[in-house]
C-alpha cells in the first residue's frame, strides 16, 4: 500500500499563474479531503469528495479555487491568478469510509506551493 | 462551524516524563476526536483517536482522556523517548450537514530532550 500520493512535492510559481496539484489517494478509499497548512492559519479544510461527488467545499477561496475528482484514483486542485497568499502545504487525505461519527484520515506528505 | 483550541503551542519535557497537551472544542455534536503527529516536512499520521461513548482510551504509551461536559481532550503520552517529539494536532469532526470534516487544532510543537 503506497499510501496517498501527491505530486508536485514542491512546485515555485509566478505571481498571476495557475498552479496544479495532484492527489492519488489509497485505493479503496471512498473520501477524499483537501486541506491548506500554513503558519499563520494552521490546518484549514478547503474540500471533500465522496465517491467522486463534491460534498463540501465551504473551505474554498471562492473566485480562484477549483478542485476535481474525474476518477476514483485522482483527484486535482488547481490554483488560477496565485497570489503570495496562496503561498502554503496543501495537504490531501483520504479516507476508507465516510460514517456520520467520522473515519481516520490518511495524509500524504503535501505539496509545497509557493507563489513569488 | 465548529472550533478547536489547542492550549499548548510548545512543550518541552525530559526523555522519561509524560508530555500532556490539552484541546477544547465548542460543537456538542462533535463525537469524534483524532490525534495526528506530523514530523519536519511530512503529512500528518494518526496515532490514536477517541469517540464519544467512552472517556478513556490508551494505546501503549498514549492515553486520550475525554471529559464531554467541560468539551475537553487531551492527549498522555507517558515515558516520552526523543523519537515523540514533532508536532501533534488534535481534531474534532463536524458534521456539517453534508458530511463530516475534522477541524484542526494549531498545533503542539513536542521536543523530548535527551
């Protein structure tokens, strides 16, 4: 089990362009989360999906922010006119099941953005 | 939505004591409650979780104590040895009336000093 994959680990990009990121999560697993680690506002949960279908997206910057999941064995967030802000750890978990009293959370090791 | 306060930002203790971190949360809802530990330039790994039914729950050296009423846990890790230290999060899950999400606290920067 190779646990969940993203990539790019480290991704440098211009002010004003798109950045992004891919997600794989465990296979099997029916949830996939997208959470945004930074200094200043710690753990911030941007996204789920569960069974491919958007469930929650309340934790998106609305205008710029999108996130996908075409097929159960990906998932993307893709990042339009990045700004320093975006500048964080964007961290996706995936889950094997998603109960109302809650599932652990699998994380993979996160991609670095940072916007210059 | 649901908050969560982690109380300790940093801690430091002697290899050999326990390390104690304590979070507070503000949904009554809430009925489930991770811990993850992440290490420098990793993910986040869960190392043990407690639910609503119960109060106590221990995995070798972690103790989580969960006291409903005062909507308090905390995290007990006894004979602390210097491979624990890294940052630990504790979590609460909200059910958000689509599903749930775990709400993160800020972070316990753990050091176990030699």
């Amino acid at each position: 089990n190779a646990g969940v994959i993203q990539t790019p680990r480290h991704k440098v990009t211009g002010k004003g362009q798109e950045a992004t990121l891919w997600c794989e999560p465990i296979s099997g697993h029916s949830a996939v989360f997208w959470y945004r680690q930074t200094i200043v506002q710690g753990l911030e949960f941007l996204t789920y999906f569960r069974n491919q279908a958007p469930i929650d997206d309340s934790g998106m910057p609305k205008e710029r922010f999108s996130a996908q999941m075409p097929n159960q064995s990906h998932s993307t967030l893709k990042i339009q006119s990045t700004q320093p802000q975006d500048s964080a750890v964007y961290l996706c978990a995936s889950s094997p099941r998603q109960g109302d009293s809650g599932n652990t959370l699998y994380f993979g090791e996160g991609s670095r953005l940072i916007v210059v | 939505g649901e908050k969560v306060e982690q109380h300790e930002s940093t801690l430091s203790v002697r290899e050999g004591d326990s390390a104690v971190i304590n979070c507070t949360y503000t949904d009554t809802a809430s009925s489930y409650f991770p811990w993850y530990k992440q290490e420098a330039g990793k993910g986040l790994h869960f190392v043990i979780d407690i639910r609503s039914n119960v109060d106590r729950k221990q995995s070798q050296r972690l103790i989580v104590l969960l006291d409903k009423k005062a909507k308090r846990f905390s995290l007990h890790i006894t004979a602390t040895q210097p491979e624990d230290s890294a940052i630990y999060f504790c979590a609460a899950s909200y059910y958000g009336g689509s599903g749930n999400k775990l709400i993160f606290g800020t972070g316990t920067l753990l050091s176990v000093k030699p």
